[in-house]
C-alpha cells in the first residue's frame, strides 16, 4: 500500500449506526439530511481525499448501478450510498483507467472495505497458534516490567515475580502476553535501548517455550525487539505503529514475527478522531508492507488513550465497526486507563476495574478481536458472556468458531 493510497480513508456508515450516517449527510450537504431515511439505502461509505477527476468516476459509476453520491464543497470527502452491489460497480470502474496509480489505489482501498462486511478478518498465525476471528474475542494479558506503570502493577528489577505474574495470567485464562519494559504513560521517563533490554529479554528468555502462549514484546525500538524475538518473543506491540523506528518494520519481517501497530496520537487535532487514525493506521500498514511483512501477521490497534481527549476516546470506542474496513484484527486496549477514570468523576487506576469491564464488554460488541487488560480473570469472563450473548449460545465460544460477527 503506497502513501497515497493511504490517505484514501474508506469506511463503512451503514451497516452500522444510522445517527452517524445522517450526522455526515448533514455536515456534507445540510439538504440531504433524510436521504437515507427516504430512499432504500443499505449500504454507505465515507471516502475522503478525491480528487475531481475520482470523484467523476465514482458519480458516473455508482449512479448508473442505482446508487448516489452526496458530497462536500470541497475538501473530496464524499459519501457513496446505495444497495451494497451498487458499491461494487465503483471499483471495476475505476480499474478501466489502469494506466493511474491513484485510480487503482482508490478502487484497491474500496474493495477491501467491500471485502471486509460482514466477515471476521484473517486468522492470525504466531506463537505457534492459529487466531481464528469471529469466534471469540481473545484477551492479551499485560506484564510491565516497568517502576512507573500508570496503572500501578509495574514488576522492575525483579524477574521471577514478572514470570510468576505471567504465568498467573495465563491461569486465569490469558490466550497471550505482552511483556513491556518501557511506561508510555503520560509524561513517563524515555528508557534507553539498554535498560530496556535488561528488564525484558531475561523474562521474555524464561517464558518462552515454557508459558503455553504466545508472546509478545511492547517496544517500539528496533535493537529491543530482535533481541525479545530472539529470546523468543513471537509479536511486537508497537506504540507508534512502525513509524517511530525505520528498523522496526525490517526487524519484524526477517523474523517473520506478528505485529500490532498502535496508532500514537500525539497532537490529534478536534473533529473526526476516526478518520485521523483511520489513516494512521493505513501508514502503519504500509510501512510494514513495504518492510515485506505479510498482511496476515498485522494487527490494528487504534491506541485509546495516546494522544487523545476523553471525548475522543469515547468516539473511537463507540465507532469501532468502522476500522474493520482495514480488513485486519482490532486489538483495544483501554484497561485502566484516564478515559474510564475522568467518566467516574475523577477515580484513580485502582479503583476502574468496573468501568474498564464496560469499555471491554463494547468493544468486544463492537469489532475488537483482541482486548488487552490488567486483569485478566475478570474481562474473560466479561468476553465469555459477550461471545455467548453475540453467538446466541451459552459456551462463550470457547468450544469451536461461531462463524462471523454479525453485521
């Protein structure tokens, strides 16, 4: 996926809540408000970065196949409306001008999103394990070996209770670990590539091979990750999404190692938070395409709590369906954290287990493949009863695939 390609930001407004569908219509033409109320619309996309000649593409062949297009005065941010095969004949049109990388690239982000309803996405394979999608959301269970971790559990300098922690989460029904040596709290202290090293690779060394689950190492920095995955680690959990380290990618790909790329939002500007990380994200993948990591080993995170308000926070939480259009795994990770805290009036991280039981339980409902928390025991359980209730059974989806999500 080239830079340009990536700013096409394609998501999916309906299916999914229609008070978002109309809140769009009206900010792109106050006239069209009740158009989706009006007319037969089953399906919607928002496509942002058209240029003109795109844009003439897209009206031509969408209206021809029985669909429309509302858009902006300016600032090519249109949405494409219709019956959901009326979208498809979008894509083939814009394939006719093959001799335009940028008319490829659209139709190649159109069609992932068209790819992406109503399926889980990819199985993910590491660790040894094969992640079968849809089924069951999965819990990632965190050990900081870390003195500042905001939330309180941070274990430095002391390997045998870090491995004794991990080893305690996976009892209590962790399906992975993410083993983190530097805080990334707020105002937290930078740890340089040695210390960071001292304090995970000899508890990544201990696990792996041992635990029964994959691993995963929260680095963003090159030397700390080949040195985890050579201990044994079997993903990195990058904060900055592969765009921190030019390294990073490379080091992934050579070990033909998974990689969750977080999308960091420092300075993320007022307004639409979905659509700036949206193409965050799509960067992120690209930096790890063009590194030679496969598709199939990326997961997406859209980073709750780095760089955003509570406002904005929330807003991904309750938006979450639309980054399924990237077509890879969404990991959330919201355990603890100031968002949950500044909503029950100030409480500290202690005292969130409950409201991050809320946010787990959503996001479980609402796209996430994978949660990352503190407390693991709790928010399995939180998952079980999600599954059950989505699957209509009663076993939490631990006994087979369900098939996919509904839509």
């Amino acid at each position: 996926m080239s830079d340009a390609a990536a700013s096409h930001n394609v998501r999916w407004l309906l299916p999914g809540p229609e008070a978002e569908l109309h809140r769009t219509l009206v900010a792109l033409d106050p006239e069209a408000g009740g158009l989706a109320m009006r007319r037969a619309v089953t399906a919607a996309l928002l496509v942002d970065d058209l240029s003109l000649d795109q844009l003439r593409v897209v009206e031509r062949s969408l209206a021809a196949a029985g669909g429309e297009v509302v858009r902006a005065e300016e600032g090519g941010r249109a949405l494409l409306l219709g019956p959901r095969n009326a979208l498809g004949a979008v894509a083939p049109a814009l394939r006719d001008f093959s001799d335009r990388a940028p008319f490829a690239e659209l139709a190649a982000a159109i069609e992932q999103a068209l790819l992406a309803l109503g399926r889980p996405p990819p199985a993910l394979a590491w660790g040894g394990e094969r992640w079968l999608f849809g089924a069951r959301t999965y819990v990632l269970g965190i050990v900081n070996v870390t003195p500042d971790s905001f939330s309180g559990d941070g274990i430095a300098g002391d390997p045998d209770r870090a491995v004794a922690h991990a080893r305690r989460l996976v009892a209590e029904g962790a399906d992975a670990i993410d083993v983190g040596g530097e805080s990334t709290r707020p105002g937290h202290r930078p740890v340089a590539a040695a210390e960071e090293l001292e304090r995970v690779v000899p508890v990544v060394e201990r696990l792996a091979g041992t635990l029964g689950v994959p691993i995963s190492v929260d680095t963003s920095k090159a030397v700390v990750a080949e040195a985890a995955l050579a201990a044994g680690a079997d993903a990195v959990n990058d904060v900055h999404g592969l765009l921190f380290d030019p390294g990073l990618a490379g080091v992934v790909a050579r070990a033909g190692a998974a990689v969750f790329c977080m999308h960091d939002g420092e300075g993320i500007p007022p307004g639409d938070p979905v659509g700036v990380v949206l193409a965050g994200l799509r960067r992120s993948l690209a930096a790890a395409a063009a590194a030679g990591v496969p598709p199939e080993r990326c997961v997406v995170d859209p980073g709750i709590g780095f760089g955003k308000d509570t406002g904005q926070n929330l807003a991904l939480l309750r938006r979450l369906d639309e980054l399924r259009a990237l077509g890879r795994p969404i990991l959330v990770g919201t355990s603890r954290k100031s968002h949950i805290g500044a909503v029950l009036g100030g409480r500290p991280a202690q005292g969130r287990l409950l409201g991050t039981a809320a946010t787990v339980a959503w996001a479980a409902a609402h796209g996430a493949d994978i949660v990352r928390v503190h407390d693991v025991s709790a928010m399995r359980d939180v998952c079980r009863v999600v599954d059950a209730i989505r699957a209509g059974g009663a076993d939490g989806g631990e006994g087979g695939s369900r098939g996919a999500r509904p839509e």
